[in-house]
C-alpha cells in the first residue's frame, strides 16, 4: 500500500467535514501550522524580483546550498561545501536521487518494517528490490547489525536509516549508529540517512549517522529539508549531500528533466534556514507536550498500547490486544481507524499503510486544543465498548 493511502484517509476526513461533521484529522504527517510569516513574506520578495524570474542554476541557489552545508557541519562536526548539495523537489526527491545514484538493476535496499511506504516506492522507482528488516517495539523500532545481517544478499546495495522515523519515532543512539555504519562499510554497502525529521527529538540530544560515524562519509547520502521542521511541506524544498559523484549524478539528473527547482520557493527556504528561528524551537515544545498527552491518554485505553516515541511527529500504538477482545467487531486496524473516524470523528492511519497490521498512527503535529478535544472523543468512543 502507497503512502497515498495516508492522503485518502485525510481526504475522506475533509469530505466528511464539508459534509458538516466535526473531524478532527491526526492522520495528516505535516505540521497544521501555517508557514512561517518571516518565510512567506521572503517568498513575497522574492517573486516581485525579476532576478527570480529566470532560469537558475539545476544545483540550486548558491546561498540555499551553503546554508544547507552550514546545518550538515554543525550536526555532523564534519567540513561541508555548497558543491557538496544538491537542491531538490522535497526530501522524497533527494531520496529518488540518491537511490537512483547508487543503485544497479535489480540491486536489494535494506529498509525497516514498519516504515514510511515512500521508502519503498523510491527503491522499486529506482529499479531496485526491497527487502525489509523487521523492528520490534520491545527493540523500541531500532534496526541492528544483527537485523541487517538477516536480510542481506549478495546483491544488497544500500540501506534507507530514518532516525527519527515514521511512523514509530524511533532515534538511533550514537553507539548503535556507528555499529550500523561499521557493519555497512564490512559489507559495502551505502547508507541513506533520511533526517527529514531531525528537528524533532524530544528526549536528549539528537545524534546523526556522521556524527556517530564520521569515517562513512565516502558511504553516506543524507537527505533531508525544510518540510517538516518550518511547516513548508507544500513548498517542495529538500537537499542532498555526499560523495562528489553522487552529486554530480544528482545535478545531471535534475538539469535533464526539471532544469531546477523553482526559485521562489528556494528563496522562501533561504529565510526558513537564515532567518528566525523561534517558530522552529516554538514548534517543537508544542509537539512534545501534544507526544505526551497523547501517549498517557492512549494507554489508559483498553487495548491500546502505545511507546512513547523519542522523537517525530506521531503515536504508534498497537491495537493488537484490541482487535483480540473484539473478533466480533474489528478483523484489521483498518476497520478500527475507519470506526474511530465515524464513532469519535478522530481521524488516524491504519498501520497496514506501514506494514504493520495491529497498528494506528496519530499525529500529535496539531494544536493542543485539537489534541485534548481528540482525546475527549476517544475516551467517549471506548467508553461504548465496555
């Protein structure tokens, strides 16, 4: 199933909504905060400027890319360069490129399950297979050596490592990045770091694969941008950095079919990156307070079981005990996510969406009012069952 299946579901919510039904959504992955103002009013500028109106460079603008480079070497301790990133369409973009860069036909990409379908559509668009590493929540979602080793073949090419993730929130500690690191470069194998959510860690600092591992740059493609982290998902802005042929792969890649990414919009990311960044840290306090209402309330459900995610934007919680105490009712949670959206008009993502049958996903990237009012609805909702 596509990570469309996710856009269904908030398409269904907002039907249900210009129907006249209260809905509340947690099944979006975006933030539901406006972009920020200092970012749109760049965007303003930038559009009245002629100089915006042209042809621009298909690496991206100089500034965006530098500034790119600053956040890499300051999360990373590591030297980098405008000529080390390449601008892109969004992350899911960079992520095409870079797969596209390294892999050969009908090359194996390593990726976790449960995980963000978009993963593996990337890999079969790049020509690739995909094969899955199962992660458990009693190993908080993490992948190991020891899991990689189980699913690798002599045509294993590359493995995808979001930390955090989604859906399961998980953060790789330091010690375990560098295992993984370790055991990828025994094996040859690339590593792709999906950062998209790197600004949202809630539980300690926050540690990427190069920090833990500097001696995998020549191995590493890290992707990431302004999406989640400003609230510009529709502005369409990602980067990637690596190796100087997986650049230039890039580069050639996006001068032959998009020329460029459109200037405006990488001028609105320029001010997302330079300017004020209290909309950010402002961000993240919420969502942190919305991630623990949510995961007390939820466990107090019955049925329900719900780890608390360490970084993210959303609940996993297992309907498994559930779906157990109610045969009669519910087969999937998919029946369970489409009775919440019509008992309590709380909408969320079944997790066969992410290969996880037993599984719900909540986006806790909403106002707290919305969260408590949700939470209302849920309690009401199970209420009925007993």
């Amino acid at each position: 199933m596509s990570d469309n299946a996710i856009l269904a579901i908030s398409a269904r919510a907002a039907e249900l909504c210009a129907q006249g039904t209260d809905v509340i959504s947690l099944a979006a992955g975006e933030p539901d905060l406006p972009t920020p103002a200092n970012v749109t009013a760049a965007a303003a500028r930038a559009a009245a400027d002629p100089a915006y109106h042209r042809y621009g460079s298909a690496a991206g603008l100089p500034e965006l890319r530098s500034l790119a480079a600053d956040r890499l070497a300051t999360a990373t301790g590591l030297p980098w360069n405008a000529e080390d990133i390449q601008i892109t369409l969004g992350t899911k973009h960079a992520l095409a490129l870079a797969l596209q860069a390294v892999l050969g036909p009908d090359e194996d990409v390593l990726v976790t399950s449960p995980g963000w379908p978009g993963h593996h559509g990337a890999v079969q668009a790049a020509g690739g297979r995909v094969r899955s590493i199962p992660v458990r929540a009693e190993d908080r979602f993490l992948a190991t050596p020891q899991t990689l080793d189980l699913a690798l073949t002599g045509r294993t090419r590359a493995v995808i490592l979001a930390s955090p993730g989604n859906p399961v929130g998980a953060v790789y500690p330091r010690e375990l990045l560098a295992d993984i690191a370790d055991w990828a470069l025994r094996h040859d194998v690339w590593i792709i770091a999906d950062d998209i959510y790197d600004q949202f860690v809630y539980d300690g600092p926050h540690t990427t694969l190069l920090a833990a591992a500097p001696r995998a740059r020549d191995r590493c493609i890290v992707v990431n941008g302004v999406s989640k982290a400003h609230a510009m998902t529709g502005w369409r802005i990602g980067w990637l950095a690596g190796p100087a042929s997986v650049v230039a792969h890039a580069f050639r890649n996006v001068s032959q079919t998009i020329t460029h990414v459109p200037l405006i919009t990488q001028a609105a990311a320029i001010e997302a990156l330079a300017g004020d960044q209290r909309p950010l840290h402002e961000a993240r306090t919420r969502y942190r307070a919305n991630r623990d209402l949510l995961t007390d309330a939820l466990n107090t459900l019955p049925g329900i079981d719900c780890p608390r995610p360490s970084g993210g934007l959303y609940v996993f919680p297992s309907v498994a005990a559930l779906l157990a105490r109610h045969p009669e009712r519910w087969t999937s949670a998919a029946d369970v996510a489409a009775w919440l959206l019509d008992t309590a008009h709380v909408a969320a993502v079944p997790g066969e969406v992410f290969h996880a049958p037993n599984h719900l996903r909540l986006c806790f990237a909403v106002s707290d009012t919305a969260v408590r009012e949700a939470i209302q609805r849920l309690c009401r909702a199970f209420e009925t069952l007993t």
